[in-house]
C-alpha cells in the first residue's frame, strides 16, 4: 500500500510525469501497456489481436474536459474509432468515457454525445461500453447509460463490484438486457460507499459473478468478467460450466499489456476474449495507474530507464 502510494504521489509531480511523458514512447516501456498515441498505432495492435482471436474495445486515452467544444472533438474522435475498425472488419467495439463527452458541462449535452456515438455504432451493426469512473459520476452514467441503452440497446456499462450499491443497481438495469462489465473497481473510495480491501471486495466480486452468470442463463445480462484474477477467473469459469452457458452469453475481458499469460489461458480453453485497448497522446495518467496496480511494473520500467543512460554516457565517453 506504501508503494502504491509513493506511485499516486509521484503521478502528481509535473517532473516526474514529464520525464515519462518524453521518454515513455521513445524507448518503448509505455508500450507495454498502452497501444500507441495514434488511432493508426492502435488499429494495427488491435489487428494483431484479432488475428490471434481476440476481440478488441478500443479507448481514446483522456480525461475530464471543461469546454463543449473538446467534448464535441472527443465525439467526433470515438465515431472516426469506431468506422475505422468497421472499415478494417476487427471485431469488438470501443470504450468510451463520459467526463471526456462533456459531463462536468452538462448531463444533456453529454448524454445528446454519448447518444450520437451510439446511434452510429448501430447504423454499423457495432456496439460501445461505457467505462465507469469515480463514485461521483455513478448515478448520472447510470441515467445516461439507460436513455442511450433504450434508444439504441446496442451499449454496455462497467459496473463496480466494490460499491455497496452494486446489486441494487444491477436490478434496476436487469430490464433493459444490457452487456454488463463486471469490474472491481478502480477509484479510492470511502468505506460509506465502497467496500475495503481484497478479501471483502473479491467476495463481492464473485457474488456479482454469480448474481450475472445466472442473469445470462435467463436472457437478462450478457455479463462481461473483467479482470486479471485468476482466482476471479476460475469462479467465473465454473458458474459457466454449472449454468451450461454457450459462448455466446458471456465473455471474459483483461487490458492489453496485463496479465498475457491468463488472456491466452482464457481464449484456450474456448472463452470469448476482449481485450482493452487503450492509445493516445494523453497515456501518462492511466500508465502511472497500472504501475501502482502492480509496483513490480516499475522494475521494467527502472531497467529501460537504466539502459537509455547507460547508452547516453556510452555516446558522452
Ligand atoms: C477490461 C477492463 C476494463 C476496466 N474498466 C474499468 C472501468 O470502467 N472502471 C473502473 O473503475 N475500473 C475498470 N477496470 C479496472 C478494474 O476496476 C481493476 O482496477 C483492475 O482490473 C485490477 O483488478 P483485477 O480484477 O485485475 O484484480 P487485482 O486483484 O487488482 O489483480 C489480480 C492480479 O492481476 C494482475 N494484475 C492486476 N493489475 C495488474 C497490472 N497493472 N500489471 C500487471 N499485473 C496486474 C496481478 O497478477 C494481480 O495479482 C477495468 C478492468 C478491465 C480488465
């Protein structure tokens, strides 16, 4: 926890994350998680993937905007992805993130955005997620999520299994059908609002687990295991075979870079994989949260960092 919270320290510090910035792409340690800073870089990743069999959730790297015209230009950037993988035939969808649609501005403009994506995905025959963000956002993603869901039906959620409201949530939305990524979460949040620690927030994990594998045996999820858990994995992978689901009722999920000896276990065994794929210029935030996920990240990092000095006094002497 103590390293974890050196990371989040040091991803305030201009310098540090400048430093990264400048050399992350340069000498390739940021590629291991992040596809690119080009949707052109994020395309042919996402081809790799899909010619070994996985499917493919593309997500424009960014955060929240402040003005209606990034919102606007962060709309036009998710429908260019998502005709970009139709013309290139990769199957998946993109991820979208309604604090980069505008919704600090306003919950209508976000929403008219969020549905703009939505409608082009369907004239495609595609669909999109929409990631969940803090505990801030949720009851307004939640109501974007429905209007955008019953007027396309073709969106899905990521939902949180630490919240204290999760099941509750999972109930309301039970009657649209919805895909639902099942995720542990990924914000700090008090104990009023989210469970705390690994062991209570795994148990919640799996009872979610269960509660929408069962929900996919009668027609009402398409559940969407999201995570790199082995242990998560595992429980999911027996509620498949106990409910008798076909392939096509659930799917696993990871993100590109993590855990890439699960993700071939997973798709060895005849599971549906979609892999996470986020590019972009603005990767340095989301990179600097996968190394505090796993401080043992940083070591390959420190070692390419290492390297690149080694080689500039090499060029000095
Ligand atoms: C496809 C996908 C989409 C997501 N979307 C959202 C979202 O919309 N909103 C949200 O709040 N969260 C999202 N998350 C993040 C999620 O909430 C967790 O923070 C993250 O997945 C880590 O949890 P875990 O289930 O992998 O389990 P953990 O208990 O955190 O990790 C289990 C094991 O996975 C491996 N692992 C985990 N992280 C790393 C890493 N960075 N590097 C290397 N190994 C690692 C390690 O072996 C670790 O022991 C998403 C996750 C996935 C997989």
């Amino acid at each position: 926890m103590l390293v974890r919270n050196f990371i989040f320290w040091l991803s305030t510090k201009r310098g540090v994350t400048d430093t990264i910035a400048r050399r992350g792409m340069k000498h390739g340690f940021a590629r291991r998680f992040v596809a690119g800073e080009t949707l052109g870089e994020a395309l042919t990743a996402s081809r790799e993937l899909c010619d070994a069999g996985r499917n493919v959730s593309l997500n424009h790297l960014g955060e929240n905007v402040s003005t209606e015209a990034a919102a606007r230009e962060v709309c036009a950037s998710y429908i260019e992805m998502i005709e970009a993988m139709d013309a290139q035939k990769l199957g998946g969808n993109i991820s979208i993130k309604l604090t980069q649609l505008g919704l600090d501005i306003s919950k209508g403009l976000c929403g008219e955005l969020a549905g703009q994506i939505a409608r082009r995905a369907r004239t495609l025959g595609r669909t999109i997620e929409m990631d969940m963000e803090g505990s801030a956002y949720t009851d307004v993603t939640l109501d974007i999520f429905e209007a955008v869901q019953r007027e396309s039906g073709n969106s899905g959620l990521a939902i949180q299994a630490y919240l204290h409201r999760t099941e509750k949530d999972l109930q309301r939305l039970a009657a649209l059908k919805p895909k639902i990524r099942l995720v542990k979460g990924a914000y700090r949040e008090p104990k009023k609002i989210a469970v705390q620690g690994k062991a209570a927030v795994d148990a919640n994990y799996k009872r979610m687990t269960t509660l929408l594998l069962e929900g996919a045996a009668q027609g009402m999820f398409l559940p969407a295991i999201a995570s790199h858990d082995p242990f998560m994995v595992a429980h999911a992978q027996a509620e498949v075979a106990r409910l008798k689901l076909r392939r096509e009722q659930y799917e696993f999920q990871m993100i590109y870079g993590i855990r890439r000896d699960l993700q071939q276990e997973v798709h060895a065994a005849g599971h549906t994989l979609q892999v996470y794929v986020p590019f972009g210029t603005d990767w340095c935030p989301y990179f600097m949260r996968r190394l505090s996920e796993r401080p043992a990240n940083c070591w390959f990092v420190l070692r390419s960092l290492w390297a690149e000095g080694g080689a500039a006094s090499e060029r000095a002497a």
